[in-house]
C-alpha cells in the first residue's frame, strides 16, 4: 500500500491473491469438517447396529432407538469405502484433487490502462509578406477578407441584370466589353481604365497583383470551387479573360489566369511598373530592390514582371549596368567559391540549382530558389543572388541571353 493509502497495481494484485488464498484454505477446512462430521454419524450409526445384534433381542432396545435403528440402512447398504471405516479411527484426511481448485471470486483485476497521451499541437506558421517596407506596388487597395467570406454576405443586385450565385458552380459567362486603350484593342477586356497601364504580356495577357495576403485560385469562378493552388500578396499574376460568376465583394467578375484556374476580380488590382529613367535595346531586365520586382522589357516596352529575392545587408546585391556573361542550366552554388569558408553560419551548398544566370563577379546571378517556401520569397533574404521562383526562373531563361542587360537599382 502506499503512502497515500492507496494499493499500486503490483500490491493490489498481491492482495487479491492473499484474499483468494484465504478463501480456498477456509472451504478446505469446512469440507474436511463436513467428511468428518458424516464419518463420525456413520460409526455412530454402525455402533448402534452392532449393540443391537449382540444383544440378540430387540425389545431391550428403547422404542426411539427401534425407530433410529429401523431407519438406519445396513452397512451393505453403503458403499465398501464408507462400510470398512472403523469407528475408532480418526477422520481421514480429505486432499483436494488439483482439478477441483477453488477460484477467487471477490472480483476481475483489470490491468489499468495506459495514461491518454496527448499530441503535440505544431503551431501554424501564416505567410507573412515579406518586407512591406521595400515593397511598394501602385494604387493598390489592402484588404484581409477571403473570397468565400465576402460571397457569403453579399446580396444581389437588385437591378435584374446580375444574380449572386448560391449552389454549385456558375456556368462562365465572358464579359463582351473590350476597352479600347492607348495602345490598341485589349487583348483582355477589362472594364476599368487603370488597366490600361499595366503590363501586357507577349501571349495576349495583362498582368494583376495580388492584394490580400493568401489567395485562392479556384478551378472554377466560383468561391465553392475547388482550390487548385494558392498565391500571396504582391505576387504578380497574368490573366487572360474576364468571366462572369460568384459574387465576392462588390463584382461578380472573376479573372481567368489559365484553363480551370480563376480568382476573384475583389483581390487583384493592375500591376504599373516604376518605370527605369533609362532603357536598352533588345531584351533585358530592370530590378528594382525598393519595389522588389524584376521587369522584363522588350526595348522600352515591358512585357512581364516578378518577385524577387535580392542581397540582404552585409551581402548587397551590386547596383549598377551589367550584362549576363554566363549561363548554367543547372548549377551547385557553393559559398566557398565567394569567400565563405564552411562551417560558417552563413556558408551553403545547393546542387542542382536551375536556370543559373551569372551577371556580375563574385558568383552574382539570376536563378531558381527550390529550398525556400513560395511563400517566402520576396525582400532582402539572399546572398546577393536574385532568386526568383522555378516558374519565373524559366521564363527569364528563354528570355535573356548571353550579353543582355541586367540593370539593378535602389
């Protein structure tokens, strides 16, 4: 027992068995008395019996031994192993045969079960924009709410000629109106004339940015949808048609970004470039390390935009005019090679590192960034490098080449 008064599992169980013990010792004892008891009758009885034939006649026994005797059944009337015991033996001693064992019967013990373990909860790390302060996108309006939300608590117009959507998923409708722009028809028609400076993409798209911090591209302009993948804020996003569907916020519009992928027309604004003060010939790219974007220019005429990852202090990417001088398809980068010893806290080996462009001495580059979160990317996090994602990586690959221009400026 313990100290608190209470038996631990070893000590009830060792109780248990003591009471059980007990018991069988004490039923021994009663059916050892028992035997004894019946043996001791019979010899009576026996005795009785044998006084009675001695005496040869029946009248000098009393009428109440008569009755005792005439009831009394003769020995042969019991079996020989009870008949041969003689009245002056002791009782025998019974043994209980092992197969006839006396089972406790107080209670089952029941092994206590194991303690309940708890899980571990691993807290949710949100993405959180990266560097908010060299970032500045133009005419952009923030807000936090999410699409399915917002389409939620949005009531219909009551004009007739839209209709929120409820159940299921809308059946796309384009939006028939095009704008014509400074620069010709719109490849996409949008409908508010801020578009009208944002970057037009070579394949007929125009370029938008996010701007809440998480947004779902759904397979389906609906906020019911499915998710089939998910952007954040700043991220800059081409679309490629406008189409009717839920309502979110105050529009029903959604933008197309590509076959089955939609997001709401309330999270994403134009994207303007910082126009450089210069501009070269052919293809090249302008980055900006205030902005946090590095744009793609056909001459004078920008064509795609994405968010990048630059030097963070004590590793500055360079400022200044360079020129790509070499191209890997797929490189290790290796901090020892720029001066960082390993061991290190800032030293690091990649391998298979893609679409590596070299444009400045001292292992400076354009390249893919594999060992980061999407989320992730964006501000001043890297060596110098300019890290883009695997998708804009590719994109700059076939767009530059050996001797374009990759201007960097604050």
């Amino acid at each position: 027992m313990s100290s608190d008064g209470f038996y631990s599992t070893e000590g009830f169980a060792r109780h248990a068995w003591d009471q059980a013990r007990e018991q069988r010792r004490r039923q021994l004892v009663h059916a050892r008395l028992g035997v004894s008891a019946f043996v001791l009758i019979l010899a009576l009885v026996v005795l009785l019996q044998a006084l009675s034939g001695n005496d040869g006649e029946s009248s000098s026994v009393p009428e109440s031994s008569q009755g005792i005797a005439a009831a009394s059944p003769s020995p042969s009337q019991f079996p020989a192993s009870l008949a041969s015991v003689a009245p002056t033996q002791p009782p025998a001693t019974v043994t209980p045969s092992p197969t006839t064992s006396v089972q406790p019967t107080q209670r089952t013990l029941v092994a206590p079960s194991p303690p309940t373990l708890i899980p571990t909860v691993t807290p949710t790390v949100e993405p959180v924009a990266v560097a908010e302060e060299t970032i500045e996108p133009v005419a952009i309006a923030d807000t936090d709410a999410d699409e399915e939300t917002v389409a939620e608590t949005v009531v219909a117009e009551e004009t007739g000629a839209s209709e929120v959507v409820n159940e299921g998923v809308a059946e796309s409708t384009t939006v028939d109106l095009q704008l014509e722009t400074a620069q010709g028809s719109s490849a996409v028609p949008m409908l508010d004339p801020a578009w009208d400076a944002a970057i037009h993409t070579w394949d007929g798209g125009v370029m938008g940015i996010v701007t809440i911090s998480e947004l779902n591209i759904r397979s389906a302009p609906s906020a019911k949808a499915n998710i089939v993948t998910t952007t954040w804020m700043w991220r800059p996003l081409v679309i490629y048609d406008v189409v009717q569907g839920d309502w979110v916020g105050e529009t029903d519009r959604w933008y197309a970004l590509g076959v089955g992928q939609y997001v709401s027309a309330s999270f994403v604004q134009p994207f303007i470039p910082a126009l450089p003060e210069s501009t070269h010939e052919g293809t090249w790219v302008d980055i900006n390390i205030t902005t946090g974007y590095a744009v793609a220019y056909q001459d004078d005429v920008p064509v795609y935009a994405a968010l990048v990852s630059y030097g963070k202090p004590g590793f500055e990417t360079p400022v200044g005019e360079h020129t790509i001088f070499a191209r890997v398809e797929s490189d290790t980068l290796d901090s020892s090679t720029t001066g960082i010893p390993p061991g290190d806290d800032e030293s690091y080996l990649l391998t298979d590192v893609p679409h590596v462009q070299y444009f400045a001495e001292g292992g400076f580059a354009l390249h893919a960034n594999y060992w980061d979160e999407p989320w992730e990317l964006g501000g001043a996090t890297s060596h110098g490098c300019v890290n883009l994602t695997l998708a804009d990586a590719a994109f700059f690959w076939s767009f530059l080449d050996l001797g374009s221009v990759v201007s960097v400026r604050e």
